[in-house]
C-alpha cells in the first residue's frame, strides 16, 4: 500500500514538473522479457494441463496473465526478434535474413528504456544475437553465447549459463536499487541439437515408447548412422519428440531458478514480466523437423505469459495477440513515450490488459476507448528466403489470421484457407472460403499496398568467426 501511495505521488509530482527526472525514472517498474527459442505452446502445461512437463511454471502462472492465441511474426530467430525489439512487421524492419541488420535509424525497444533511465542489459544464448549484432544496440551491456560458454567452448549455452551470469550481474548491481532495470534473457535450450540432461531425458522417455530401444535410436542419431534426411520412420521420429520434451523439461527447471534469482534481487515486487517463444518447433507435423520454412500453427503459434506490475490472480485472453504488441505495452506500462506511433507498423498496447484497482485508470482506458480483448484483431507473420541466393523460397510467405480462421499465402502468391477450429492441426484446406475469408484476403491486399512506405532493408554482414562457430554447431551452416 505504502509503495502504491509513494508511485502515485512521484506521478502527479511528475504531472507537475516538480519531480527529477531521476525520481521519476525510479518510479518505473523493473521491465525483463524473457524469450524462450524453439518453444512449442503445446508442451506448456498451462496450455494443455496433462503435458506434465512444466509444472513449475503452472504454479507461477497463477498470477500471471496468460495469452492462449499469441503469434510470433516470423518463424525464426532473427525476423521474429527483430519484430519484439521494434514493434514492427519483418516487412518494415527488414531483417530478414541471415546476416540481416536492423537499420541504424530503427527504434529498438532497449534505447527508449535506456533513455528514459533504465540500466539495460541482456544475456543471450542464441548466436544470431550476438554482442556484435545490430540487437546489441541500446544495451549497455551485452552478454551473449560466446561469453556464456566460455573460451574455446563450443555448442549450445544451456540456461543454467544464463541464470549464474544474471545471477552474478544483479549481484553486482547493489546500486540499481533505485534504478529500474530492462533486461532481456534468451535461452537456447529446446533449439536443435536435442540433447538433455539423463535426469530429464529418462523422465519423458517411457510417454514414448519403450525407452531402451528409444535409447539405441538417440545413440545411433548421434553417433550412428542414422539421419533426419527424407522420410523419417516413425520411431525415430518419437525418439526424436522424446529428446526435445526432455528440453522442455529441463527449461521449466532453468524458468524456476531464474524466477528465484529474479525475486531474490527484489526484481519481481514492481515488475513487468515476459515470458514467450521467438517462435515454435515443428516435429514432423508437416513432414519436418526444426523451423524458418512455413508458417504452420507449430512454428509461430508460442507461449506468452505475461505478469503485470501487481497482478495477484491468473487472467486468461483467448483473443490473437502478436508478439509485436509487447514493445508497445512495454513502454506503455512504463511510462516511456514512443516518439510517433505510426512507427510501430503493427504492434499495439496490451497494457489495458493490466488489471487495475484504480478508477482513474479505468476512466482513462474507457476515454481512450482501450480494450485488451479485441475479437476483430486481425495477425499476419511473414517469412522470407534465409538466404538472398536461396535456390526456392520457403513454401509459405505470410500467415494472415483472424479468430479461427487463417490464411496462408504461398510463396507463389496462391491462397491457402484454415479453419483452425474444425482442423486445429491444419491437415485439409477449406475449399469453399466464407465471408469470413474475404475479410482475411482484404487484409492481406491492404498490407501488401502498406508495403511501399516500408524502407529498404539494411545491408548484411557477415558474422564473426566465434560466432559462425556457435551457428554451425546450432544446425546453420554457412
Ligand atoms: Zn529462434
């Protein structure tokens, strides 16, 4: 009570101009996004509660607000982060592909924080984002996968790297009380190459067959001769779900210990917390293994749970929301201004979602006619060639979705039409489109007229070699 008397006074005194701009950032909430890669919303309990594979994150879901239908905007890393950090369309930022960089005049979400007195700081596992990369930008500091795992140490930094160097950072930081702090964490450990820990590996095992002989298949995977090239049988494709569930297990530990890391540096008492996906994993629903190559509920379908400062009960939003919507909502909760909304090209404020005792909020919201729940939210995700000099474009150019129906457009242009209700699992097209369809086919005409207001993209590098070195081992090869 007393915290909530002291933060409405620093904001009228702030109305009034009397305040410093240091009290009035101290009176901000601490803001941490935390971004899980390759994390499917289906292997979440709070999702599907017999899953059995994050039971801690049920129990800290209770207070949180949870996003049943939320879409990432691409279906991998680079076009998917870039979208978060921007609140824009891949279109409209532009990175789109490998080596992509975000423009130097692009808004990312850390400089307005840093700007505004936030000590901003990120720890990365995932090797597209890299000190070196244009997502560094606006951090004051960057701790990625290279630092993570050490000198000479190769392959995936595991979220247990991550949690010790938060851990160790906030330690450090004794003076940030007093100072609101943004941190972005991103964790690797459903991305491939699947290989958890024998604890967890041997807890999913039998929910997949008969763990010795899944065992030999995981041994000949990895050490064999057997591949994941063309049609995979059957029960190597279990054993394959097998290990990433394994994964999956393993992160809702790594979730908990960075949860306590986070309240024992008193970062959750005003606190906006984040918790997604960059986007999903296909395993072998459309004949695949991974993601980046269409745009099937699997791959840009993802977890999002988000805790409001203050949030004492579980509230569930069944309505489509981006993931680009959560810049927006950020700042908003913030108190951070967006210089120009109109540079936001498809993200929009959640923030009314925030449940709120007070009435002068509620009046607000209901002036500005603010709703969190909006079942007319039309979402569209985009894809692009990974590589400029790919030799056939990915099957799937965009995702246009509305309630339960959803449009998928060919890399040819040609329209593809799900009812996600009746075919969740997107197995047979609808042949005779409805009315409903008609205003998803309008949507998507009216974005592709947006587009020539979208800037050209930014020039491409190319990584260093440390960096090369991790995406290899993470599936990428050059
Ligand atoms: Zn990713």
């Amino acid at each position: 009570m007393l915290s909530l008397v002291l933060r409405t006074a620093a904001m009228l005194l702030a109305m009034a101009g009397v305040i410093s701009p240091q009290a009035r950032a101290a009176s901000r909430p601490h803001v941490v996004w935390i971004v899980v890669d390759s994390w499917r919303w289906d292997h979440v309990d709070v999702y599907r509660p017999g899953v059995a594979l994050m039971p801690n994150l049920a129990q800290r879901a209770q207070n949180a607000c949870v996003f049943w239908r939320a879409y990432a905007a691409s279906s991998w890393t680079v076009p998917s982060v870039a979208s978060l950090f921007t609140g824009a369309y891949p279109s409209f930022h532009g990175a789109t592909m490998f080596g992509s960089t975000l423009r130097a005049e692009q808004i990312l979400a850390p400089r307005l924080f840093s700007e505004a007195g936030y000590s901003t700081v990120a720890f990365s596992a995932n090797a597209f984002l890299s000190k070196g990369s244009s997502f560094a930008r606006g951090f004051a500091e960057f701790i990625d996968g290279n630092t993570l795992l050490g000198p000479g140490r190769k392959g995936k930094a595991r979220a247990a790297s991550v949690v010790k160097a938060l851990d160790e950072w906030l330690g450090k930081r004794r003076e940030i009380r007093g100072t609101p702090v943004f941190v972005y964490v991103h964790l690797m450990d459903p991305h491939w190459p699947y290989g958890p820990a024998d604890e967890f590996l041997s807890q999913v095992l039998p929910r997949f067959g008969d763990p010795s002989e899944l065992r030999r298949l995981i041994g000949e995977l990895y050490f064999g001769p057997l591949r994941l090239e063309g049609e995979v049988a059957p029960d190597l494709q279990s054993a394959v779900r097998a290990l990433y569930a394994g994964e999956v297990l393993a992160t809702d530990r790594a979730l908990e210990e960075l949860f306590t890391v986070l309240e024992r540096h008193e970062l959750t008492r005003n606190a906006l917390i984040v918790l997604t996906a960059d986007h999903g994993e296909e395993l072998f629903d459309h004949n695949h293994l991974g993601h980046g190559r269409t745009l099937y509920e699997e791959v840009i379908r993802v977890p999002l749970l988000v805790w409001f400062p203050g949030q004492r009960k579980r509230i569930d939003i069944h309505d489509v929301v981006s993931l680009m919507d959560l810049f927006p909502t950020s700042l908003e909760l913030a108190g951070v201004q967006l210089k120009g909304d109109k540079a936001l090209h498809g993200g929009r404020s959640l923030a009314a979602c925030a449940p709120t005792s007070s009435w002068a909020t509620r009046f607000q919201r209901w002036l500005r006619r603010k709703k969190c729940e909006d079942p007319s939210r039309t979402v569209i995700a985009e894809l692009f060639p990974l590589k400029p000099q790919a030799a056939t474009p990915p099957p799937h150019r965009a995702a246009v979705i509305r309630n339960s129906l959803k449009l998928l457009v060919a890399s040819d242009g040609t329209l593809q039409h799900y009812d996600l209700m009746a075919d969740p699992r997107e197995l047979g097209r609808v042949e005779l489109p409805s009315q409903g369809f008609k205003e998803l086919e309008a949507a998507w005409t009216e974005f592709r007229k947006s587009l020539a207001s979208a800037a050209p993209p930014a020039a491409r590098i190319t990584p260093d070699a440390a960096t090369r070195e991790q995406l290899r081992a993470l599936g990428y090869g050059d």
